[in-house]
C-alpha cells in the first residue's frame, strides 16, 4: 500500500491525499495504528515547534554518527587491503552485502538526521500557521468593522433563538451579508480538526433553523469555525452587544479555548499560546491567557466562568456550540 504516512502525520499532504489516507484509516486498524506511533513518537517534540536548534547541533550530530561507526567497525586490515571494484561491481557487492551492522549504522544516521532536520521543521510550520492564523483574524476584523459601521456602531450578538444562542453564530451572520467573503478565515490552519471536518464548512442560518433538534448541536459545533468569540455582556438579564470603541486590551477574536476551568487555554497551536484579535483591530500570539495590567481572563468572565462579560469591559472569548441559556434573551 503507497500511503505517506509521514507526510500525512505531519500536515504536508494536499488535501485530496490527506482525506484519502483519512478513508483507509477508517477501515485499516493496522494503519491506523501506525499513525498513532508516529504521532506519539513525535509528541516530546511538539514543546520545541517554536524553538530554534543550538547552533553547534549540526557538529554534534556528525561527532555522535563519527563515534558510533569507530565503535562497532569490524573485520580486519587484510579485509580493508581489497582490491579496486568497478563501479558496476560496487552496486552489485553493496546489494549483496548489507549485514546487520551496516543497518545499525544506517539507522543510526537517519535517526540523527531527524533530530537534525525536526526542531527546524517544526518551528517553520509552526510559524507559518501562525502567520496564517494572524491573517485570518484580520481578514475576520475587517468584516466586523464594517459591520459596526452599518449597524451603529455596534458588533453582531448573539440572537434571542436558541438555536443561535452561540457565539459561533456570528459566522453565518457575516458570511450571508457579505462582510466576510472567504469562510475559509474561520478556520485556524493548526487547530485540529480534521479535512474532513472542516469540509462540512459553516452551516448556513436556515440550514441551522431548520435542523431537527438531535442534529442541532453538532451544527452549533461547526458554526464558528475554529475559533471563539465574545459573544457580548449581561446587563439588565439580557445580552448586550458589544461596541466598537478600538480598545486595545478587550479581546475581540481568539483562538477557541477549550474545557470549562477557569485556567482554560486554546489548544489550536499546540497549547502553547493563542492569537487574540483586540477590537482595535491588532492581533498578538500571547502565552498567557489574562491581559497585562488590566487581569482580564480572556476566556472566563471576571466571576471565574464560561458565561457573556458581566459588565461592559468583560470580555470573554466563547467557542461556538456552548449555549447561552443561562442568560435571559
């Protein structure tokens, strides 16, 4: 079977072969099996996606690979005193003669090759979808600004209806009406959901109003995309929307979090920070999950709790699927 699993585990497939690799799994438990090796064998390295490798790894690894063939030579100096092969014969002893030694060796090297090659490569796509992922928060941030600018001043909330009772339902909002033409920006390129998945795409309003109550929460799921949003504040036992005042500190777009403590975070780069877009319109990747100086928790309200802000400057950044219905509408 030709199936790249390499490239598969690492996201560097097209689409079309990654969501056939996708289809064999489904019905292959040995393949599925070794993905999961793969991926658990490459979890220490996860923590160094955004690392740079020491300067003098290349020497060390070429010390290490040096060492470990003077180690286990064999044979003797009348074995060394051969006499002079053709090339052609060369290929043909080499085909012929490969003994364990010599695969210990070849492994050796390629092992060291990928704790050479690793660091690096994690870091640049770990960069790259960062990049990415800052690009759709401001392509998003241009759709809510001008919504503001159409609706006094103010960005979408979330409606009295329960099935739009989510923050996620801002994304068929500005999709419908035109403030976002790429639903495509809904997606973070290093949250982990699937091709597949994310083929689904956003569900439109009257495909989620019309869905029968058992298909209602895997829509609501899917209505945000990859990412959460604040949804708003409580004030008078309703949901009030939020208004664009350009502050630089209220988070506005983040990251989805994800789990219901108080210390949550998003795991879309690996749990090692979340970019946030603040409704002044800039996006920062940030490690920790409290603004500086101000102590807003950016994905619980100030009481410790996934609900809307409980005041005007509380901002809480909500994925889409959890419903608001402990808020009078």
């Amino acid at each position: 079977m030709n199936v790249d699993i390499i490239g598969f585990v690492m996201g560097a497939l097209d689409a079309q072969e990654h969501q056939r690799i996708e289809d064999l799994m489904r019905s292959d438990t040995e393949l599925q099996s070794q993905v999961d090796l793969i991926r658990r064998s490459l979890l220490p390295l996860e923590s160094y996606r955004h690392c740079e490798p020491p300067s003098d790894l290349y020497n060390q690894t070429l010390e290490y690979v040096f060492d470990q063939v003077d180690a286990h030579k064999v044979g003797s100096t009348i074995e060394m005193a051969q006499p002079a092969f053709t090339s052609k014969q060369l290929v043909t002893s080499s085909r012929r003669s490969w003994r364990p030694m010599d695969i210990f060796v070849t492994g050796i090297v390629a092992a060291s090759l990928l704790m050479l090659l690793s660091p690096a490569l994690f870091n640049s796509r770990f960069a790259a979808e960062l990049r990415q992922c800052q690009n759709n928060l401001q392509n998003l941030y241009a759709g809510f600004s001008q919504y503001s600018i159409t609706h006094e001043g103010e960005f979408p909330t979330v409606t009295h209806n329960f099935a739009f009772a989510t923050s996620g339902a801002y994304a068929p909002i500005l999709l419908e009406q035109g403030y976002v033409t790429d639903e495509g920006y809904f997606y973070c390129p290093a949250a982990a959901e699937s091709i597949a998945w994310r083929q689904q795409g956003i569900p439109t309003k009257q495909t989620v109003a019309n869905a029968r109550v058992e298909d209602l929460t895997a829509l609501q799921q899917r209505m945000g995309g990859t990412y959460g949003y604040s949804v708003g504040y409580q004030a008078g036992g309703r949901i009030r929307a939020i208004r664009n005042q350009q502050r630089p500190n209220f988070a506005l777009i983040a990251d989805r979090p994800s789990g219901q403590s108080s210390q949550r975070y998003s795991m879309n780069h690996g749990g090692l920070g979340q970019n946030i877009l603040f409704e002044n319109g800039h996006v920062a990747f940030v490690r920790g999950t409290q603004s500086v100086g101000l102590g807003d928790h950016y994905y619980v309200s100030d009481r410790g709790i996934v609900e809307p802000g409980v005041h005007r400057d509380d901002s809480v950044i909500m994925e889409s699927g959890i419903p608001l219905t402990n808020v009078s509408q």
